[in-house]
C-alpha cells in the first residue's frame, strides 16, 4: 500500500500539491481563529492576607432550601462561570479541588495538606475571592486521591449539588485511553437529578502581581 502511495505521489504530484496546500490552509485558518477565540486576563492578585485566609472565611454553616452547584474544574474562567450561574440562580457553591495521590510519592503519616499546596490554594482561593465579591455563599473542599472521578462523584453527591461543572481535559486522546479520562466516568456513573455542564478553557492568562513579586498565572 505505501508504494502505490508512493507511486500515485509522483505520478500525480500536481494532484498532491493541492492537497498539500489545502491541508496546510485549514490547519493554519484553524491554529488563527483557535488563537484569536482565546480571551486574556488578568489574574486575581494574591490577597494582602494570602489565599488560605479567603478559604477560611467559608461558612460555618451552610444554607438550605437553595440550589448547590459543584465547580470541579480548575482555571479562573471556569471559577468566574460557576460563580456567575450560582449568583443567577440564588444558589451556594461548593469547589472541589483533587490533588491527585501516588501511593510512591507519599511517606506514612504524611498525606498532602493545602497548606503545602500552592497550586490549589490559589484556585480554591481565586473562586473565594469571586463568590464573595460577588455575594455568593462558597465552600471550598480539598481532598487528596488517586480517584478523581470517585471524589468528584461522592462529594457532589454527598452535598446535595444540583449541577456539576467540569472542564474538559486538555490531555490527548492517547493519554486519556491509557490514563482514563475523570469526565467520561463522571458522565457515565453521574446520578440521575444532577445536571452535567461541561466547558472548555479558552483563557491565556496574562501577567499578574503578587505581594510585592511579579509572577505569571500558572
């Protein structure tokens, strides 16, 4: 098969290099307008008492009777999504954040703690910092797992969310077949009265300053 490739290549090459020019223009019209899609912004500053003071300041009790979404998403665009449909639904907001467990990597007694994770300080704390700007009742949660999809499952169920919202995974398609992909399973085991909003990031996030550093978002 690859020599009669080969042969129709040579022998018909005004016929390959149109197709040659085609693929290359599609896949360049494609690579602009993906760029162009992508919106930037600016980061939320780190705050003068740093993120774990914002997640702190979660209720002690959360509301009943009003509608609970789930943001199991990382990324500020998905945080101000979740935190703008809560805030027109009236409802509370929960933000689980799973920091993925290597049995490997982990020492007897020593599980990880947010306080030693900068990563999932900043995006809990970046969902704080929204909701209550914009008057919406937030709960931040941490959990450490090698299941992802299992935390996300158990946990919105758990809390009695409504809606779930997901990101979709940037991983490529060979990664998610060996890996397993959290949002398939999610999908597939989701019980039934919870709805399933998934997005895809198009944020390039820009420069911002911290306490006195300059830094670039993550």
């Amino acid at each position: 098969m690859l020599a009669i490739e080969m042969t129709i290549i040579v022998d018909k090459w005004h016929a390959t290099l149109f197709a040659g020019i085609l693929i290359i223009a599609v896949l360049g019209t494609r690579f602009v307008l993906s760029r162009k899609a992508a919106v930037k912004i600016a980061p939320i500053p780190t705050p003068q008492a740093g993120w774990l003071a914002e997640l702190r300041q979660a209720p002690p009790k959360l509301p009943s009777g009003i509608p609970r979404i789930m943001l199991a998403a990382r990324g500020q665009d998905h945080a101000e999504f979740a935190v703008d449909l809560a805030r027109k639904r009236g409802g509370l907001l929960f933000a689980l954040y799973v920091r993925t467990l290597r049995i490997i990597d982990v020492q007897p007694g020593q599980l990880p703690k947010i306080e030693d994770d900068p990563e999932a300080q900043r995006t809990l704390g970046t969902a704080a910092v929204l909701a209550k700007q914009a008057g919406v009742p937030f709960f931040p949660i941490y959990v450490t797992s090698s299941e992802i999809a299992d935390e996300i499952l158990d946990y919105t169920a758990t809390f009695g969310c409504d809606t779930l919202i997901m990101g979709k995974s940037q991983r490529g398609l060979f990664a998610r077949a060996i890996e397993g992909d959290p949002l398939t399973k999610v999908a597939q085991n989701l019980p039934d009265g919870i709805s399933l909003i998934t997005r895809s990031s198009r944020v390039m996030p820009q420069e911002f300053v911290g306490q006195g550093d300059e830094k670039k978002a993550e």
